[in-house]
C-alpha cells in the first residue's frame, strides 16, 4: 500500500507531505482546489507522462517521492529483485522533472529507468480516471479486461511462440513470389525486365562515346568554325608554317657569322613539321565535322535507350546491369522453386493447424470465464443497486480453419462485446447504446473491484468516481468502497477524489484540499481533519447545508457510517 507521498512544485503545490494508511482515505474540497493534482503527481512518480507545465511557476524542477509497504510475497519484489534492487518489503519512488528537459528516476535511492518504473508500478497501484468511462467502451479494450481473467498464460506462449516462425515462412513465400498464380506474375515481370536490358546490349563505354559524338554532333557548326579559323592561321599567306619557313630562311643565311644559327634554324625546321603535322589534323577533324541528321537521330534515340533503363532500374549503367544480374538469379530462383515452396506451405498448414487448436482452446477459456465474470460483475451491480440489471459478454461466431488461415493471429479469433440490460424486461443491447452515465460509474467500480482482487493490485484509486450519482446510489457506492477497503474480502487500500458527502462520511482518513494565499502566491494545501468536528463540517459542506441542521445531518451521516464499518469488521 502507498504509506507517503512527498510533492514538491507541482502546479499550486509548494510542498506537502501526506501520510497514508489502509482502508478508505477519501480526498475532498472545492473544485479546483488542486485534489486532482495530488493524484496527477502520484501518476507522475508512478511513470506517467512528464508535463514540463506541471512545474509550479517561478521554480526551475519539480519532484515527486512515493513510499510503499508490500507483502513478502508480493510479486513486486520479484521485480525489484531482478533488476536489482534488493527484496525491501518497503519500496521508495523518486523522480523528478526540470524545465531545462533533465529527468531523474530513482527506485530504492539508485538510478532507474521510465521503462523498469513502470514495470514495478504497474503492480503497486491502480488509478482509475474518468476516461476510463470511454475506454471501456470500446470492444478491444472490453477483450482486454476478459483476458485479465483467463488462465490462458500458457496458451499465450505457445501462440506466440508461433508468431516468428509464421513470418519468417510468409516472408520467404513472399520472395518466392508467394502462390502459384503470383509466383507466374513474378516470372512475367522479371522476363520482360532481363529482355528489355538484355536486349538493349548497354555498356558504359558505349554510353561514354555516345555522349561524346552527340556533343560533338550537337556543337557541329561552333566546331567547324573553330577549326577552319584555326586552320587558316595555320595554313595562310602569313600563317603560322609560313612564317616559320621565313624565320628559318633568315637564319639559315646567317650561320656562317653567328654560331648558334644553325640550331636555332634546325629547332624551327622541326617545330615547322610538327604544325603541318596539327595542321593535318586540323583539316582531317574538320573534314569530319559534318553535321548529318540521320546520324544524330540514330545517336539521340540511343542515348534516349540508356536513360530510359536508368530511369527504371537504376542511376547509371553500373547499377542497371547489377539489377540485371540479380533479376536473372531471382528468375532462376522462381523458376526452381516450386519444392521449396510445396515444403513451406505444409510447414505453414501444420503451424496454422496448432495455433488454430490452441485458439479454440483458449476462446473457450474465455467463454467459460466471460460467463463468470458475468454473473460476478451482475453481483456487484446488485450491491450498487443495480438490482435486476442482465450482463452478457457476446462473442463472434466462431471462424473454420481454413476463415483462420487467412489471418492467423496469436491473440487468437474472438473479438467480443459487453451487453446490458439496466431493467428486467428490457432486451440486452451493447454497452455504449444503453448506459448512463451514473450507471457507467457504477459499472467501471464493479469491474475495476473484480480486476483488483483479481490482479492482486493491493492500492486502487479513484479519481471522481461519483460522476452521475446521487442520493441513495451514493450511498450504495459508499458501502461498497467500504467493503473492498476493509479487510472483510481481502481488500485493499482505496483513495477516493470525491464531491458525495456519503463516500466523504465513509471514510476511514479524510483529506481536506484546499487554496491559500501567502506572499500574493497561491498555494494548495492538504489538512487531515482528525476529530469529528472538522470531519462533520466537511460533510455538511458537502452536502450544501448552511447552520446547525446541516451539521446535525452531517453528525448522523458519520454515526451511520460509523455503525456500517463496526458490522464490517
């Protein structure tokens, strides 16, 4: 059970301390006072959602520390333990959250982790708000709450146990190109795409010189211009080769004076022969530069070839002829595989076959508990005073093997849905169409009783429970907190958010929330009302009473409650 809770600056909480005990603790004030709050913050500590807004205004971090007591036995432990934090029947929670985004877990004083907090908690504490009413419902969640009952764990097992192996077989099927009609589209496709690039010969050589004559061919006429101006200087009157031959003539007409005129006349001679040499070159490239339309069309449409395969299996020639090898292996693969695939489709029959077998056996488990728990939660419902009320848990018809086959699942083939009927004589119809509000609170009490003892949870806590409810239902609801919290079937420690004077009455430790100013700030505070004064006034608030009549009523509403709780224990 939850013994303290330490919370500091959180919203208008500065810093409060709040010792808890068994039985019945019942949270009660004006709206708004921040009761609502108190239990955000144990969510909080418990591993629920860190709000950076849930820090008090002006403070840089917010921390929360939870203390609880469990039984030796408590499976709790066995999670402490494995994780290793020790056996401590007294288990201490820490965690804090700062606006500069760091966040501290602590369990037992040493560092912890939001997936292992709320791994141990889950099993500490059970808070129930009101979204829960919405929560259940819907049909998936109204199977969840089903399965909470079943003793199916080790079907559970085995179906999932099938689950891997399930997909690895589908998942090969599947690149084996699945059954015989899409293995045959598979084998389609991969002939017509190894044709298209086998036949288109491609190479990137090829592409290279292509794109190189498609460049020379597209700037044909800038080519030609540049080589006939070049061969004119070349070749001219005064060109470059005459020139040469003068200067040579020149000085070879000075050799006999000047001794190095002779190689200097031999270096001209040679540089002469090499500029014919590029002036040949020059006229051949030119007598070359042609432009031909039919050649650029023929060139055009090739390259078009290359980029339309690049477009479709890969980024360049490499890629295109890697997909090619590997469309000619998957096409052989296909092609050889129909053994492969007849010994996969027994081993899937046979896996289905089980997890078929296993689903029947544990949609009969929930059968045999949804009728339970039916007759269970029509109990409860007749202690709230919802005395001739009908449940049924419907389920769908069941499936064949071969409707299963389809889509085979580890959770098995039911899907369900919760029917009431509030009055004798009116036919069973769905949850959601029949329901009222009051009647909805009084139902998610009678499964959230049913699911604590049954998860052994030993902390529940009820954020507003009394939606809907008045008068002498909420006197019922009253009675049965007291009877899940008092020991008599092995109850738990209960802590109610509530605005009824029966629940508050009920009490066994009741917690005023109230806003105080102090230094123009706001703050909330928590009073334990002690003596039966203070208890009486509270009620008598809440019952909307004004003067002594109301505290008289308030007096007889606590003595009454008191006298219920002596015949409980």
């Amino acid at each position: 059970m939850l013994k303290n809770l330490v919370i500091d600056n959180i919203a208008l909480i500065g810093h409060i301390e709040i010792n808890f005990s068994e039985g019945l603790t019942v949270l009660s004030g004006e709206t708004g006072s921040g009761k609502s709050i108190v239990v955000d913050s144990l969510a909080f500590v418990l591993g629920d959602r860190a709000d950076k807004m849930l820090i008090k205004h002006g403070e840089d971090a917010a921390e929360v520390t939870a203390l609880f007591e469990v039984d030796e036995h408590s499976r709790v432990l066995d999670r402490l333990e494995e994780y290793g934090y020790g056996r401590d029947t007294e288990i201490l929670l820490y965690r804090k959250m700062s606006l500069n985004g760091k966040n501290e877990i602590r369990i037992q004083g040493k560092t912890a982790t939001l997936v292992i907090l709320k791994e141990i908690c889950a099993e500490l504490v059970d808070i129930f708000g009101q979204g829960q009413h919405l929560a259940l419902l819907n049909e998936k969640n109204q199977l969840a709450v089903l399965d909470s009952f079943c003793n199916h764990q080790k079907i559970c097992e085995q179906l999932y146990g099938y689950r891997p192996r399930l997909a690895e077989i589908n998942k090969e099927l599947k690149a084996l190109g699945g059954d015989e009609a899409e293995r045959e589209r598979l084998l389609d496709i991969l002939r017509y795409q190894i044709d298209e690039i086998a036949s288109a010969s491609i190479s990137a050589e090829e592409e290279a010189e292509l794109q190189t004559t498609h460049k020379r061919l597209v700037n044909s006429e800038k080519i030609a211009a540049a080589l006939g101006e070049a061969g004119n200087f070349l070749d001219s009157d005064t060109g470059a080769i005459f020139c040469l031959s003068q200067a040579a003539a020149l000085l070879r007409s000075i050799s006999g004076l000047e001794d190095s005129a002779e190689e200097l006349t031999e270096r001209l001679n040679s540089t002469r022969l090499e500029t014919e040499d590029i002036l040949t070159q020059v006229q051949d490239l030119l007598a070359q530069t042609e432009f031909s339309p039919a050649q650029a069309d023929r060139i055009e449409e090739r390259l078009e070839k290359y980029r339309q395969l690049k477009r479709k299996y890969g980024g360049d020639v490499e890629q295109v002829l890697i997909f090619l090898q590997n469309a000619r292996s998957k096409y052989d693969n296909l092609s050889n595989a129909s053994e492969r695939i007849r010994q996969l489709e027994v081993e899937k029959d046979d896996i289905i076959r089980e997890m078929y077998k296993l689903s029947r056996q544990k949609s009969a488990e929930r059968k045999r508990v949804a009728s339970l728990l039916a007759q269970r939660i029509v109990r409860e419902l007749s202690d709230l005073g919802m005395r001739g009320t009908a449940f049924e848990v419907r389920f769908n018809e069941e499936p064949t093997q071969e409707q299963y086959a389809r889509s085979p699942s580890a959770d098995g083939y039911d899907s369900v849905e919760f029917l009431m009927s509030a009055n004798v004589g009116e036919p069973l119809k769905p949850l959601s169409k029949v329901i009222s509000g009051g009647e909805m609170s009084r139902f998610m009490l009678a499964v959230k009783n049913i699911t604590a003892l049954a998860e052994n949870i030993p902390t529940m806590i009820f954020d507003e429970i009394d939606a809907g409810i008045s008068g002498n239902m909420a006197q019922m609801v009253a009675c049965k907190l007291a009877n899940v919290s008092s020991g008599k079937t092995d109850g738990y420690q209960c802590i109610v958010i509530t605005h009824l004077p029966q629940i508050a009455a009920m009490a066994d430790i009741n917690l005023h929330i109230a806003k105080h100013e102090r230094d123009g700030k706001t703050y909330t505070e928590v009073t334990m009302l002690t003596d039966e004064e203070t208890r009486a006034t509270e009620v008598a608030r809440l019952m909307g009473g004004i003067g002594a009549h109301a505290m008289i009523n308030a007096t007889e509403l606590l003595q009454w409650s008191s006298q219920y709780k002596k015949q409980l224990h």
